[in-house]
C-alpha cells in the first residue's frame, strides 16, 4: 500500500443542462477536499481527468481546478488523458506523485461535459479512442466497434442475447438506488431483451439498452501516503494499482480475448496476495454490455466462453457470489469519459467504507475496480480496502 483515498465526492451524472465544465470541476474539487477534512492550502498537486476531444471548447483545463479557492493559486496541475480510462490515469499519477514522495495531499478529478453536442458528433469524436487508421472508416461508430466485438464473440460461443439483457436490467436495478446515476429506474429483463422503438438495435446485436449513456459530470478523491491517511477522518487503502497499455489496432489483437484487462487483473492479484474469491465487489467498465459479458472471463469469473453463466445464474447480482457494477455501472450510471474512472473507486470506496447506503453490498471489505481505455486498450485495476 503506498497511498489511500481520504476524500471524495461525485456530481451527479446526466444531461446537466445548466452546468459547464468549471462548475462541474470547482464544485466536486470543493466538496472533496472538505469530505477529507483539509483545506485548500493543503493540496500539493492535482491531477485533472478530460478527454474532450473537442466536446467542450475549453480545452486546456487543468488550471479550472484553481478556481476552487484562492489559496490553490500556483498550485502543479497537469491534465491527463488515457481514453475511457482517462479518470483512473488522473489517480494513478496521484499515487506516482504520492509514491515519489513529491506530494502530501494530491487532488484527482475527473471530469467530461459531453451532451451540448449532438449524438452524432459525440460519436465522431469517440471514435478517435479507436485505431484511427484503420478503423475510422465511413459509418463506424464506437458502438459500431463493440459492435464488431459482438458479432465475434457470438460468431466463437454462440448467442449470447439473453446474458447481454440480463446484464442490462441487473444494472438498471442497481442504477435505480444511485442518487448520482444517470437513469434512475428499473427497466426490467424484457424491455432489455426485446427490440422495441424505445429500444431498437444500435449496432450488430446490441440495442439501446447494451450502449452506456452519453453523460455529463465529475468525480474528485484526495489522496495522501499511508503514514498520513491514519490520522484522517477515513481511509481507504490501493491494495493493488496496476496499469496495463495493449496495442491500439484491434487487427493486431484477438479482440474478444481482452487480453489486457486479464494482465492487469492477473497482476493485481499478485500485488495484493490476494485471489478474485477475496473480493466483495467489482465496479467493472461496462461501456456496453458485451464488454461487462468478457470482463467477467478477464477477471477470471469463469473459463473463456462461459461469461454468460456468471450473470444467468445470479452471481454477479448485488445478493451473489460476486456484485458486480453495484452502483449501476456505466450502463446506468452514465460514462462522461474523463469523470468514469474516478466516479468508479468513489463508488469503490463508498462500499468499503460502508457509506454506499441503497447501493451498499453487506460487509463489503475488498472491492475491484476495472476501468479501460478504448477497446480492452489501456487497463487499470485497483484493489481498495479499508484502512482501518
């Protein structure tokens, strides 16, 4: 362990229609190092999470997080950017700055500000999370890719529409209980699995429902070193941190292997001395639901092809063998780019601290947090556990 989350706080997530970039950032930035019991003076380096892409005209935005108070003036701040990943690279240089002992307390925020866009051009600037060399081509979308991603994995195992619904609706359950989340209601297993005009197929197999929410919003946690973290109000600990990059072209990569987050799963284990029976809990990266379906197999839930049997026979349901995406995921909770990776080890650290209230998993203790960039690209896994 070599530092802990000891603040945090979460906007909510949704078309924020009277929210800019700034107010999302000055807002969960304050809240955040309050929660944590310092002031402002006190933060020496922040780290700010946005992939805009042109999604919002402030491009150079780490200097927003100043505005937070005078007393942060001069203060470091550096941007960060690791695609869909972008919120959980923003921690990771906390905890670089942390370990090299350049920095006390560090301030990671994340942010995306994504609906003042149409649907249209949102997609034309994710689409730049893929290979755009080659896989930018006339019509392709990023649910195109998953898509793609689909229609492959089906095309190896088999149909896998009603695992794909029943993690839709599980997650729309969760979602239902968040205050912070996107969409706050339970849609249940047959909207999920039917096409309808409410839920019409988006690309390949996937529908409305299979496709994480364009979303506004932010995520701030205060990190410090352990030796530190023990005076504090509360505490939880990275038992593991680790960080994987894959290629980038998926024709250079067995896409539905996920070969990627099953290293940084694997490697996270190993740091921690721990195994994926130890944990209570998952916030896993379910931009669609395919990626949710492979990640239980990268995680080691079940063998290669066999996803769907996690989620059929209820083990990934908060009241199974492992919860996972408590919180709603992205599917319900809502995935504005930068602000997903921190909103998830704030979900994380909720849970095992017992704070999470409607969404809280029973005596929840380890929880895993897998957050990825592009399609299986950059992947990041903590371990959070409770201090004391």
């Amino acid at each position: 362990m070599t530092a802990c989350i000891v603040g945090w706080s979460h906007s909510r997530f949704g078309k924020l229609e009277d929210r800019d970039l700034e107010s999302l950032v000055v807002e969960v930035a304050a809240k955040a190092i309050a929660d944590a019991g310092i002031e402002p003076k006190d933060v020496d380096e922040i780290f700010l999470g946005t992939f805009n892409g042109g999604m919002d005209p402030q491009d150079f935005a780490a200097s927003l997080v100043l505005q937070t108070d005078d007393a942060m003036r001069f203060k470091p701040a550096t941007r960060v950017e690791n695609a869909c990943a972008t919120g959980s690279a923003a921690i990771y240089e906390g905890l670089n700055a942390i370990g090299a002992r350049r920095a006390r307390f560090v301030l990671a925020v994340g942010v995306e500000k994504m609906t003042a866009m149409s649907s249209r051009d949102v997609g034309d600037v994710l689409i730049k999370c893929a290979y755009v060399a080659e896989e930018n081509v006339p019509g392709m979308s990023f649910p195109g890719i998953f898509g793609r991603i689909a229609e492959s994995y089906f095309q190896k195992y088999g149909d896998q529409r009603d695992a794909l619904a029943h993690i839709a609706a599980k997650n729309h359950g969760n979602g239902s209980v968040n205050p912070y989340a996107h969409m706050r209601k339970d849609v249940g297993y047959d909207f999920c699995r039917e096409e309808s005009d409410k839920n019409p197929f988006v690309a390949g197999p996937l529908k409305r429902t299979d496709c994480s929410m364009i979303s506004d919003g932010a995520a701030a946690v205060v990190l410090t070193d352990v030796a530190t973290a023990l005076g504090m109000n509360k505490a939880v600990a990275f038992r593991a941190a680790v960080h994987v990059n894959d290629l980038l072209p998926m024709s250079r990569r067995d896409i539905i292997a996920f070969e990627g987050p099953e290293l940084a799963w694997k490697k996270a284990f190993d740091q921690a001395g721990l195994a994926l029976d130890d944990l209570s809990l998952v916030e896993t990266h379910d931009c669609f639901t395919i990626a949710e379906l492979i990640e239980y197999e990268a995680m080691g839930l079940t063998g290669k092809g066999e996803g769907a049997r996690a989620v059929l026979e209820g083990w990934t349901r908060k009241d199974g063998r492992l919860p996972v995406n408590p919180s709603g995921g992205l599917k319900a909770k809502g995935h504005p780019i930068g602000a997903t990776g921190v909103s998830m080890h704030v979900m994380a650290a909720m849970q095992v601290s017992g704070q999470a209230d409607a969404m809280q998993v029973p005596d929840a203790r380890l929880a895993g947090v897998m957050n990825m960039g592009g399609a299986a690209v950059a992947s990041y896994v903590s371990i959070l556990e409770p201090l004391r």
